[in-house]
C-alpha cells in the first residue's frame, strides 16, 4: 500500500494531531489532500505552512456528524482513503454529555456508510486512549477490558466497534489506531488545553502551576511525530486491518514528572499548587506497543526528554498560541 497520488480525507485535520498528519501525508506525495473541518478545535493557522507547501491541499467546513454534508462531501470527490479523526473532545462531554456522545458516533456513522457504500476504500480511523478507561492490566495491550469512564471514553469505544464492524460484516478495509497520549507544536494552548501547553502557559506568565489529585497519575506520552509516523505505517501495512493497534511510548510518566521536566526547561522554582482530582480523570495508563512492532515495524524515535525539551521550545517562540484561539 501506498499513499502516493492518492486522494486522502483528513476529517478533524485542522487540529493538533490532524494537521501534524497532514504535513506528514505531504511526505507520500499524494495526488490532494482534503481537510473536512467543523472548526470546533481546529485552527486555519494549524494548516497555513501546509498550504504553502502543498498547492493541492484544500480545506472544506463542513460538520462530519451531518449526513447530508458528509453525503455532498463524497460526491464531490472520488477519495481513495479516510483518516478519520474528527472529535468532540473529553471536557465537552463532562457538560454536554448526550451532544458529544451523539456528535462522536454519528461522526463514525456517516464515515462508514461511505466506506460502505465505496466512496473511499480505506478508513484509518482514529480511537483514544480514554476507550479502555484506567489501566486493569499492565501494559494495555488491545485487548484490555473496555471500561470507559466518562461520556466521551463510551463513545470513543462505541466507534472503535462500529468501525471493526464494517470490516467484519461487510468486507471494509480498515484498521483502528489507537494513539495514547500525545504531545507537540499545535496542541491547544487555550480552549480545552492539556497539561503541557497548560503548564508553559502559566510559567512564562509567572502564574502557579497547577496539579490535580497526587499528581501521581500516569500517562503514556508520545511525540506527535512518532504518532503521525505510526498512522501512516498503518495504512501502509495490510496485516493491520481489521484490528486495533496502540500507538504509544511504553513508558508511564507521571503528571509531576511532566511539570518538573518543563519547570527545569523553564527555570520555574515555585511550589506547585494541588487540588482535588477532576472528574473523569484516569488513575494510569502504559501501552503495549508489541502489536505495532510485530505488525507494522513500527516504534517510537523520540525519547520523552527530547519530545519535550521540543514542545517547550514551539511553545515559548510561539506566544501568540496563548493569546488568540482562532
């Protein structure tokens, strides 16, 4: 498999992780890439460097949970594959939780009636590490019991199923990559911001930085040019289909860990400020990325020191990513 002179869909691809994507398909050499964004997170400025370098980049608002608009968006293009990251994200779910759940699956809805309906022929589609909720099992391989713990976790394992259920009901080419948690230039500094852009955030402006709980929680960090390389070694190797592959470090890094790294990069010295644990927040997680290495090859290159000594160098020469969110 190949993506050269390809036709790709990138639903959700003005975002963090979309639009690290798409400068990676750039790479392939494909025939045009569509970005189908509702603009709920994503940003144009996430895709102006994109659309220099790549003419036959376009952009298209539309809202992939509208079957109508999904419908328009299939017959106007003749696309060869989908990257299906398209999301409303976690804290949306914890005050609007029947509206995400809704959004999210009926997103994965209208991608596979596509699918099914041969509009494309391959989904890449996207999962969470949210979908298995906590860590029951160390590591977390694939097969890791299903315990989701907010809203969007339930809706982000529900389209994992619908999308495998296509391959297996209908003969779909697809393959379900799980990304854990990832990190880099482009994630949201503003609306709906994660601890790292959060933490820069708050030291350059001399503020105190927060931890929720013990700070004793764990995430399984990985660079997003690991993850993008991983996604696109997915569509390429055939022996991923119809499975669900994590794409993670293998390596548990705490909350404080995380804060600590980025205050030695930034010279804060002031004491951390606790308080109490946020709803839906998951104790730990560790991947098992044995699946991506036996079937793809595949492994991370960025170690978390490296990945995050980038992050805060991006952050730090980009002040504006603080200030505007559009």
């Amino acid at each position: 498999m190949s993506l050269k002179n390809k036709i790709i869909l990138v639903t959700g691809g003005a975002g963090f992780i979309g639009s690290n994507l798409v400068d990676r398909l750039i790479q392939e050499e494909p025939a045009k890439i569509i970005v189908a964004s509702n603009f709920f997170l994503g940003k144009y400025r996430n895709l102006s460097e994109a659309k220099k370098r790549f003419s036959a980049l376009e952009i298209v608002r539309c809202d992939v949970s509208d079957p109508l608009e999904m419908e328009d968006l299939f017959n106007d293009y003749n696309f060869d594959v989908v990257f299906n990251l398209a999301v409303i994200p976690l804290p949306t779910s914890l005050v609007k939780p029947e509206w995400s759940t809704r959004k999210n699956i009926d997103m994965t809805i209208n991608i596979c009636k596509g699918l099914r309906l041969g509009k494309f022929k391959t989904l890449v589609q996207f999962s969470s590490s949210e979908a298995p909720g906590s860590l029951k099992i160390a590591p977390m391989s694939e097969d890791h019991p299903m315990d989701p713990e907010t809203p969007y976790a339930a809706a982000k394992a529900a389209t994992d199923h619908i999308a495998l259920s296509y391959h297996h009901t209908y003969g779909c080419d697809v393959v379900v990559v799980r990304p854990f948690n990832q990190y880099g230039p482009r994630q949201n500094a503003l609306k709906y911001a994660g601890i790292i852009p959060l933490t820069v955030g708050r030291m350059m402006r001399g503020e105190d930085v927060i931890l929720f709980g013990t700070g004793n929680q764990t995430r399984d960090f990985l660079y997003v040019s690991d993850t993008v390389d991983a996604v696109v070694e997915a569509y390429d190797n055939l022996k991923t289909r119809g499975k669900v592959v994590n794409i993670a470090s293998g390596k548990e890094v705490s909350m404080k860990q995380v804060v600590d790294a980025i205050g030695s990069l930034m010279g804060y010295n002031k004491p951390y400020v606790y308080k109490e644990t946020r709803i839906g927040d998951v104790s730990r997680h560790l991947a098992d990325i044995s699946r991506a290495k036996e079937l793809m090859g595949w492994e991370p290159k960025v170690s978390f020191d490296e990945g995050i000594r980038k992050t805060v160098e991006w952050y730090t020469s980009h002040p504006e990513v603080f200030k505007n969110d559009s």
